[in-house]
C-alpha cells in the first residue's frame, strides 16, 4: 500500500468508534468501559492485551520478527467534568462529564493505527500501544509507571499526538526541547486576628494581607525570571470572611504555577515562598503554605523529534507540517513518560478559524474532528514502519 493509499484509509469504523467513545465518557481512574472496548478491539486483531496499569490502563504488544528494537505509542482516554453544550447526535449521555479535550479521538486514531500495523505486520520488532487513564490532572502515567509499564515492555522510544484547535486541520507540530509547562498548586492560608471592621486597628487584616501577595506575586515573574523563559502565576482562588462589618480571623488562597525549566521551576516555588512568608510577616499575619507538584516540564528530545518531524515530512510533505512549534503553557503527565524514555510528543491541528474543530480544548463547545483519525492513524503507521523498519 503506497503512501497516497494510505493516507486515504476509510476511516468509518473508527469514526463510530470515537463517537461512542464521546458518548460515553469516564472520568479520571473510571475508564472502565472504555478500556474494555480498547482491549476487546485489541485482542481481536492479535495484540497480547496486558491490563492493570495505574488502575484501568493497559498495553498492547505485538512482535514482529526477531529485532529486539521496540516502540511505544501512547494514547489517554479519559474525560472531564465538563456539561456538554453541543448538539450532536454523539453528544455525552453523562451530565457532567464530557471529552473536552480529545481524548476519546485519540484513544479512536491508535486503535485504527494499531489495527492497519497488524494487518500490514510491515515491520521488524515490537510494538506497544499504551492506553493511559486519568491524564486530566490524576497522573495517570505515573501511575502506569509505577506499576511497571516500561520494566515490563522496555521501549527504545515512545511517541503520543494530541489535537490542537487553532491549527489547521491535519497539519502536524512538532517542537525539540522544552514543549509544555510544568504545573504546581499551592494554598496559601493566612491566619490573622478578626475583628470588628470598624476596628481595624484591634485586628490583623488577613484580607488586606492577600491583596498585597497577589500583587507581590505578580512582580516575581516580571522581575525575578529571565524574559526569554516563560512562567505563569495565576492566584485563581481567594476566599475570605461573610459579612462587610466582620474582618475575619484567616483568607485562603489557591495559586497555580507554570513554567517552561526545571530551573525556572524551582526558582517560582524558592522566591514565591520567600514573598509569601514576607509579605504576611508585614502585615501581621502568618502564613501556612501547601505546595503540591503537578507535572514536569515535557521535554521533547532532539532526535526522537527530528525523526517523527521527517517522517510527517515524507508522508505528508512539508507544506502540511510545522518544523518547530511554538512551547504551550499547557502541561501533561507524558512528561514522566519522557523522563524515563526519550521520545516526543507532537500534535495534530484539529482547525482554525470559524472552522469545525476550532473551539479550544475544555470548553464545552469542543469536539475532536473526525477528519484526523485518518490522518494521525497514518502518521503513526508510518513511524511505526519507519522505526521498526523491516531489513532483508
């Protein structure tokens, strides 16, 4: 099958697929049909299916040949506690939850991917499709990871694609190096002595002590980090007192933190602390921090990245793929997977404009264009065939 040929794959089965999928959306760690769906499709077309990562996750294998050479593709599968507004005959069934970010296309494009390759068997070695749950912010590949995901099926490198609305549909981005933000969460509570509001001066105002930190914070990024790196600090959340006569006794806060370093990242969390103490210190009250780590920065490397990048090249030519991206201030728990294996993470335009497709991720107006199980399941079919690549 040539290159044309397969770029026009019928794509219906998978469409329909995807959609069903949408329908019926699971949430964080409760993919459980989902992944019943994944392993029933798998097993059919000959994968050795092996459940129980990080909860509902699981892995399918297939060896060909005798090459020890391996890969791994990565596909998430769960949903977000979003109410869908579309009105689509595909619209979620589950008030509430809906797939917001594509996860059910992406889960579609590796089960058609996976389906062609073993089909085809045009390759030399082992190929491993990894369905991972809980990626909207559960750590879901830490949690495969922690279960034994790359000890038990040992990749040379591992590769995952996600939608982009704002691009056009089916142009694939590539980006080498740092691609998407590390993400912390931090909760600041400020504890002062309440009082009478018409009394001020009995009382330690933690109110006014959160004003003067959301606005300290905002001086950290602007004056302590280089302007060529990216950062983000972002106080979401600040909640305080009842009643417009009672200064009350503590405020909290809730803070998110990105950045596109480690270095960078260990700086916000060092200075933010340093400020945060400070600046309640100052105002007379004190201040109790918990920090939790979110994800890692993704950092794509240089040659698994160059590899994918020629590989689109060569199926789909220059003119519908961007060399190198810009960095997104998103995060995402393949990072891990890539701290343990070298790989990439790229992406696939989902539309631009007006377009169908168009509509940012987690927005409840979102939907995964069906135009790019095709395309993105000719992508990995040919980095798969191009890295386990068949030699006489």
């Amino acid at each position: 099958m040539t290159t044309a040929e397969k770029f026009e794959i019928s794509s219906d089965e998978f469409i329909q697929i995807r959609r069903d999928i949408h329908q019926h959306p699971e949430l964080a760690f409760e993919e459980f049909r989902t992944s019943d769906l994944v392993a029933e499709k798998l097993k059919s077309w000959g994968y050795a299916v092996h459940r129980g990562y990080g909860g509902t996750g699981l892995v399918g294998t297939m060896t060909i040949g005798h090459t020890k050479r391996s890969i791994g593709l990565r596909a998430d599968m769960d949903a977000l506690p979003i109410n869908e507004c579309n009105a689509v005959n595909w619209a979620s069934k589950k008030t509430g939850i809906m797939h917001a970010c594509g996860h059910d296309g992406h889960t579609a494009t590796l089960l058609a991917a996976a389906k062609s390759l073993a089909y085809r068997k045009n390759f030399s070695g082992t190929l491993n499709v990894i369905f991972q749950p809980a990626e909207e912010g559960g750590g879901g590949a830490l949690k495969m990871m922690s279960d034994g995901l790359f000890e038990k099926h040992p990749c040379d490198a591992v590769f995952a694609m996600h939608n982009l609305p704002g691009v056009p549909q089916g142009h694939l981005v590539f980006r080498a190096g740092p691609t998407m933000a590390s993400s912390d969460y931090l909760t600041i509570r400020l504890v002062g002595i309440g009082g009478h509001g018409a009394m001020p001066h009995r009382t330690s105002d933690p109110i006014v002590a959160a004003a003067g930190i959301v606005m300290g914070l905002q001086t950290i990024v602007s004056r302590n980090v280089d302007p060529q790196e990216m950062a983000v600090v972002t106080v979401g959340a600040v909640h305080a007192g009842q009643a417009n006569n009672v200064i009350p006794e503590s405020a909290t806060m809730e803070v998110s933190v990105r950045a596109s370093s480690p270095s960078v990242r260990h700086l916000l969390k060092a200075r933010m602390t340093e400020l945060i103490e400070l600046q309640a210190k100052s105002y007379g009250v004190n201040a109790e921090l918990d920090w939790r780590a979110g994800y890692a920065v993704l950092v794509n490397s240089d040659e698994e990245t160059e590899f994918a990048r020629q590989v689109a090249i060569n199926t789909f030519g220059t003119t519908r793929v961007i060399a190198q991206g810009p960095a997104l201030t998103a995060s995402e728990d393949f990072s891990f997977m890539l701290e343990k294996v070298p790989g990439s993470y790229f992406f696939i335009g989902n539309g631009e404009g007006s377009s169908y497709g168009a509509c940012m991720v987690h927005n409840p107006n979102y939907d995964f264009n069906d135009l790019n199980i095709a395309i993105g399941a000719t992508m990995w079919e040919s980095l798969v065939e191009s890295f386990l690549e068949c030699k006489a």
